[in-house]
C-alpha cells in the first residue's frame, strides 16, 4: 500500500501511516513538555511520560533518542531549508528567508506553533536545557550559513556569510525571546517585520 500521495498541487501528502506517526511523536512531546513544566524537566521521567501518552517507555525512544531530544526539535530544518533552496533566485537571500519561513509558518497548526513557544519558555527556564541549547543554535546557525552561502555563491567560511547569518539569527533569537514573554504576540508577522529591517544588508 502507498503510504504517500500527491494533492493536485504536486505537494506530498503523508499517507495513514505517517499521520498516525506524526501524531504519536506529536502526542509524546506535548506531554513531555507539560510534565516538565509542571514538575520539572529533572524530576520527570520516560516512563511518566509514556504513561501520560499513552504509549509504551520503549515508543518514546523510539521517536526521541534522548530525553533532551523531547525538547530541541530539529523537524523543521530539512523542511525550511527546501523551502528557502526553492525560492525564486531573483530573490536576495534576506527576501527568500522571508517567504520561506511565511510559508512553513502558514503550513504549522495554531497548536503546533503554541507547542513550539511552549519548548523555546522551557528551555529558557531550564539552566540544564539552556546550557544543552548552545550545541542546538551553532547546528542552527551553521544550516542557516550553508543555505545563506549557497544562494548567494559563497563560501560557508565567508567573512560576510558569517556576519549576515549572525544578524539574521540574532534577529530571530530576539524575537523568540518577545514571544517567550508575551504568549498573545503575533510570532509570524512580528518575525517577518524584523527580518524586513535586515532587507539592506548583503552576504
């Protein structure tokens, strides 16, 4: 049986089966975040976690390597990276950053986006996970340069590649840290109008 079909549009549908995949590892993270909010990201083990999911502790591995992988997610950076790759090359790299991220954002449910904001308030009230998170931005950010670079028909080791995704993520990071303290602040319009000011700057 197919597991994958294309809509009329020629975009990839996920078949059942990854649906339902998607859904438990969807599941296993939200509570995992709850109960680590609740009563603390140490105090709080896999086998609470698969109970409160309803799944087995063994399903939880399964889906999440690592306890801290519960936390930092790197779903997203294969996705966006496609997204960004397939913007139009008329573009300048900050403008193909804008759409791309305009069209994953417009693609991830309100109760996805609220999960992803309940991860970032996590790890900034973690003293564990923040200092863990240091690994996960330098992976960030070096995603960020290689696509900045390839677009723009650089060097990854560019002086000015390296200096553009500095801006670029430091603009990202800074309005993650808003929307950490202000859950009714709209995330996607209030990215896209900070990445705008960043419109002037070249790699």
């Amino acid at each position: 049986m197919k597991q994958q079909t294309q809509s009329d549009q020629g975009r990839t549908v996920p078949g059942l089966r990854e649906r339902k995949k998607a859904r438990t590892k969807a599941a296993i993270q939200r509570e995992a975040v709850r109960l680590f909010r609740e009563q603390g990201y140490s105090a709080t083990t896999i086998e609470q976690i698969a109970e409160a999911a309803e799944v087995a502790p063994s399903t939880v591995f399964r889906y999440f390597a690592t306890k801290q992988d519960l936390v930092f997610s790197h779903d997203y950076d294969l996705p966006f990276a496609m997204m960004f790759q397939a913007q139009s090359p008329d573009l300048t790299p900050i403008q193909a950053e804008r759409q791309a991220i305009r069209s994953m954002l417009n693609d991830i449910s309100e109760q996805e986006l609220a999960l992803q904001r309940e991860r970032f308030v996590l790890i900034l009230s973690e003293p564990e996970l923040w200092g863990a998170s240091l690994g996960n931005i330098s992976q960030t950010m070096q995603l960020l340069g290689e696509q900045v670079a390839k677009r723009a028909g650089r060097d990854p080791g560019d002086p000015a590649v390296r200096a553009y995704t500095g801006a670029l993520f430091g603009v990202m990071l800074q309005v993650s840290l808003d929307w950490a303290n202000d859950p009714e602040m709209d995330f996607a319009a209030t990215l896209d109008e900070a990445l705008y000011c960043l419109e002037d700057l070249r790699p």
